[in-house]
C-alpha cells in the first residue's frame, strides 16, 4: 500500500543525490563569476586560473548547511528549495484503492440486520465494475474473515464509483450461510488523500436455506369473513366435566446474552472468566480484527491479550478500552455497542487527531462501566 510512507522514502532516498548536484553547479557558477571579475579588474596579463582548485574548495566551504546557507541569496535559497521539493516528489508516490466491507448472516431471512444475525466467516465476497461497453466484469473476490470483515486493494487509483459488491458463495471453514445470497451494494468512497482512496460498503447479507426455528413467525392476516349467510349451530353439546388447573412451570433461566451487562477490562483479564471469550480469544491478532488501519498503528504482531495491558498513551488506552467494548458487545446484546460499531469508532478515531482519539476511548470507558445503560457486570466463574 503506498501513501505518505513512500512519498517520505523517496525524499531521503533522492535529497543526497540532489543536493550534490545543485551544490557543485552553485559552485562552478560562482566561481565563474568570481574570475570574471578578477579578469576585468586585472591591469596586467591574464593569468591561467585553476577552475577545478577553486570548486573543490567551494564544495569543502558547503559541508554545512550554515556555510552553505550563507552563500547564497534569499532568491536562490527559494529556487533551492522548490527544486529540492520536485525532484524528490517526481515518481515518488503511488496510489492505491482499498475496498472494505462487513458480511452478516441473516439467519430470519428478513433482508435486514438484526439481534438475531451475527458476522459470518469464509464467504465469498465478488467485486463487479462497469465496463466501457457497459457490461459489468469481476474485479476481484475475496473471503471474509472470521469476524466477517473482507478487503480488496487494487494497484493505483481507479474510479470505483460504480461498483458493486455480492456474495458469490461460501468457503471452506463457513458455517452454511451463505446459501442464498442477499442483494448487491454499491461501494461508496469513505476518504481519498495522499493518492490513496478507501472505499466501504453497507453490509452484506448471507441467509441460509430455511430461517431458524427461534426467528419471530411473520403475521398471517386474518382470514376475510364470507359474505353468505351464518350457518345454523348445532344445537349445544352437554357440559364437559371441569379439569383440574394445569400446575405452573418453573420460569426459564436468565439467558446472560439478553441481559444487560458492561465489563471493565480488569474482569476480562482474569483468568477465572476466561470462559466468556467465545467469538475472539487473547491470542487473536488486533490486525484480524480491527483491520488495516489498526495494523498500521499497532503492528500485525500485537494480539488482543496484550492490547488489554495498555496504557499511558492515547492510543494504547483507545485499543484497550475498544477490544474491551469489542468483547461486551459480543456478550450482551444490550450493550451500546454493536461489534461493527466497535470496529467502526476504532477506526474513525485512528484516522482523526489525538483529540478524536481521546474522546472516543473515552466513550468506550463510560460504556464498558456501564454508565450509560446502568448496567453491571454479570459475570460468574466459569466451571
């Protein structure tokens, strides 16, 4: 991926090469002028100068940049400068495009997301573009992850406006979702800076075969009453004898995802709630799950164990407190958070300033405490 990195490698890797260049031929031009000056003023016979003599101490005068600075003007300092500025950027950066985006398993087969779906892993995702003729062709496919996340990078900067991602099928390792593939959705451009664009899509729907048999039925309308007449009743049966009350059942346990509950990042880590990490675990890589963004700031190495032990730095303190959210919101279904909101904010904050950073781990924190829901934490030791 190339961006402002590049640009910066080139500029190092050209400015000695330049700057020897425009230093030696500020050199021989002074020089030069010098001698002119010598000869005009000079009453006797033109005397043979050693122009090479005198440039190699030019070049010895300019082994600082204040001796080299005082040489010359403020015009040719400008000039200096824009050169240098130039001849570094030419060919020096490249683009580069980025597709990403978010498949959910539609498990009721209601065409919507809902608190029933859940990221799905090893679906194919295919990317399709409009021809010249028209015609839309693929561009690229790839399979989601296990927190249903895809990416597709393309090399320079196309124009994507009129794209389109779908599910095409399922991989090895999927769960059946992807059966029957939901409606295609546009890619919309999210930034474009430093000849790099990034591009996401809405989520994605997959739907099994046949919905779940927990999934709320859909209302059949009430059946239209014939216009003919009533038929005539029967007369009355005799009265049935009366049976005895049918005795209550127990009321159904507390399902812990229904309920609401907000962990801090203490509770997380300790080893007797170990249990309740079901989606991700402490060794899952912060890159899997964040993405690109956060692998650029955090390294592909760091796993999600080790963002737990951050702090004393802005950033260190959004990652522990964004896994954290991550984690409740895989946990309670109450939570404020949605797990693609998490990801979502995390990635917003990393591309904004400090303050951004700030103001979005601070969020996380209220929420992982469960001050905006007034919730607890509803843990017990895992058996």
């Amino acid at each position: 991926m190339y961006g402002p990195t590049v640009l910066q490698g080139s500029l190092m890797y050209r400015t000695p090469r330049v700057l020897l260049f425009l230093v030696t031929a500020a050199c021989v031009l002074r020089n030069e002028q010098a001698f002119s000056k010598k000869r005009q003023n000079s009453n006797g016979p033109s005397q043979e100068l050693d122009t090479g003599f005198a440039t190699y101490s030019c070049l010895g005068s300019f082994s600082s940049a204040h001796s080299f600075s005082e040489s010359m003007d403020w015009s040719k300092k400008l000039f200096f400068t824009a050169f240098l500025i130039v001849a570094a950027a030419i060919n020096g950066a490249h683009g580069d495009a980025m597709v990403t985006g978010t498949v959910f398993c539609d498990q009721c087969k209601d065409g919507q997301i809902s608190l029933f779906d859940y990221p799905s892993y090893g679906v194919k995702v295919t990317m399709a573009c409009p021809g010249s003729d028209g015609q839309f062709t693929t561009w690229g496919e790839e399979t989601t992850n296990w927190v249903g996340n895809y990416a597709m990078s393309f090399e320079g900067t196309p124009n994507l406006s009129g794209c389109y991602t779908q599910v095409s099928g399922t991989g090895q390792g999927s769960n059946g979702c992807g059966a029957v593939a939901g409606p295609p959705k546009y890619v919309r451009l999210m930034f474009d800076m430093f000849d790099t664009e990034m591009y996401t899509v809405d989520p994605l729907l997959a739907q099994p075969a046949q919905p779940m048999s927990f999934c709320p039925k859909a209302a059949t309308p009430n059946p239209v009453a014939p216009s003919n007449p009533p038929p005539v009743m029967p007369p009355p049966s005799p009265q049935q004898p009366t049976l005895p009350p049918v005795p209550r059942l127990p009321p159904m346990p507390p399902v812990p995802f229904l309920e609401a509950s907000a962990c801090p990042y203490q509770k997380w880590m300790m080893p007797e709630y170990r249990c309740y990490w079901k989606v991700v675990t402490p060794d899952t890589k912060v890159a899997v799950v964040f993405g690109l963004i956060a692998a650029h700031k955090y390294g592909t190495d760091m796993t999600l164990g080790q963002s737990m032990s951050g702090r004393g730095d802005p950033y260190r303190t959004l990652l522990r407190e964004g896994t954290t959210a991550l984690l409740n919101s895989y946990n309670s279904i109450q939570f404020p958070y949605h797990p693609l909101g998490v990801i979502q904010h995390m990635n917003w904050a990393l591309m904004g300033s400090t303050r951004h950073v700030l103001h979005t781990a601070l969020s996380f924190m209220r929420a992982n405490s469960g001050t905006v829901t007034n919730a607890t934490c509803r843990f017990t030791t895992c058996k």
